[in-house]
C-alpha cells in the first residue's frame, strides 16, 4: 500500500474553502492555502495556516511552477465563484492530467460542467450539508453545530413545510421526485403523522409515502424554498 501525500493544496479560502482547509487540516493533512486575494490569505494567517501562497490562477506558468516545486498530487478547487473553479478544473487537468482535482459546487449545472472539465470528484454543498447534518442531528449541542454544517453559507436555509390537503405530493413517495434536479432542495427528513408525529431521516435511504399533514424537512436557498412552497399550494403542478 502507497503512503498517502499528506501535502493538499487548496485554492481558495472564502466560506467553502476555509472550511476544507479546517477538515483537512483536522485530519492531519499539510494544508497549503492559494488564493491571489491578499485579505483571504490574510485571514487563512490569522486562522492558524502558515502555508500561504499568492498565485494566479490566469498564469499557466505559475500554476506550473507551484505545482512541480511543492510536488502536490491532490488539489481542492474551493472558491465560492463556480466559474473560476471550472476554470481551474480546466486548467490543471491541461497541465497536469493525472493530478487528483475536487472541486467545490452548488448547482447541478455546475457539477455537470466540473465533470466535463475533468474534476475527479465534486461536492456539491447543499447535498454535503445534508449529509452531514444526518450525523450532527444525531448527537447533542445541535445548534452550536448549524453554523459549520452549513460551511457559513447564508444563503442556505431550513425549513419546516406542511404538505397541505389536494397538494401534488399527497399520497406521492419521496423518491418519485428528485429533488435537488426539480426543486433545487435537499430533504432532510420527514415528520409523518401516521406514525405519531415521528420524525424520520430520508437520508436512511427511505422512500417513505408522503400524506397531507406530514412536515417535509428541507434545505435549500430561500428563493427555492418559496417556490417549492408556491408549487405546494396548486391543486395541480403547473
């Protein structure tokens, strides 16, 4: 068995990138900051990384030279602007095609486009958020915990929503949808009436039957939130 290369490179530390760099660092990884913002580097020093690097993700030349001279085999694409992670994503699988590229995404959009530019992993947020939260929701101290599951994003919401009566989802099963493609929301879990107001994780794999009354548990962006809740309020879906 190889020895893992402990030496991760992170380009970018705004909301998503600070906290990648945090879990990596967490498990023992030597994490190295790029950023060319001066105050992002800034705030990576003052968050305890030491390892800071000014590059410019326009220059090959530079990308190359920081690559060869730290011999990095695995980099995060981590800025909160999708399109300069795709260009990224481009960008090193051009120079160095069998370097291990994850890329950091919150649309189904701009996964698409990070595997097609060769990222050999994407995280999508909204999708990471959920998972994590099944974990954390299972032990103590939940709120203390709300502002890391959602990597400081506030654009990121939980809601609580009562499947009204003549609803399209009433009598429907969780996965005759796919949310994240249709609603653009994540389903967190479900509070089923029938079974005394219980409330059960969806991300157990579950497809539990949805009925009039049921509270859906659901992450999303607000906007999203708000039409899906529109949608809810039609007898019939548009």
């Amino acid at each position: 068995m190889s020895e893992r290369n402990d030496r991760v490179l992170v380009f970018g530390f705004g909301r998503y990138g600070e906290q990648v760099a945090k879990n990596l660092a967490a498990e023992s990884y030597d994490v190295y900051i790029a950023d060319f913002d001066k105050e992002a580097l800034n705030h990576a020093s003052k968050e305890g990384f030491e390892n800071l690097l000014v590059v410019d993700i326009h220059s090959d030349e530079h990308i190359t030279e920081i690559l060869l001279e730290h011999g990095f085999d695995k980099v995060f694409c981590a800025y909160d602007d999708e399109e300069k992670n795709i260009y990224l994503t481009i960008t090193f699988k051009a120079l160095f095609p069998k370097i291990e590229v994850i890329a950091i995404c919150e649309s189904k959009e701009s996964e698409r486009k990070l595997k097609l530019a060769g990222a050999d992993k994407v995280i999508d947020t909204m999708v990471a958020a959920a998972n994590r939260l099944y974990f954390v929701l299972e032990k103590p101290a939940v709120a203390e915990a709300m502002d890391e599951i959602l990597f400081k994003d506030k654009s990121l919401t939980f809601k609580e929503i009562v499947v009204p009566a003549g609803s399209f989802l009433d009598g429907k099963n969780i996965n005759d949808y796919n949310w994240s493609e249709e609603f653009r929301l994540i389903i967190i879990g479900i509070v089923d009436k029938e079974l005394g107001n219980r409330f059960i994780f969806i991300t157990r794999g579950i497809n539990h039957k949805i009925d009039a009354g049921d509270i859906l548990v659901v992450i999303g962006k607000k906007r999203d939130i708000e039409r899906f809740e529109r949608l809810l309020g039609k007898k019939e879906r548009a």
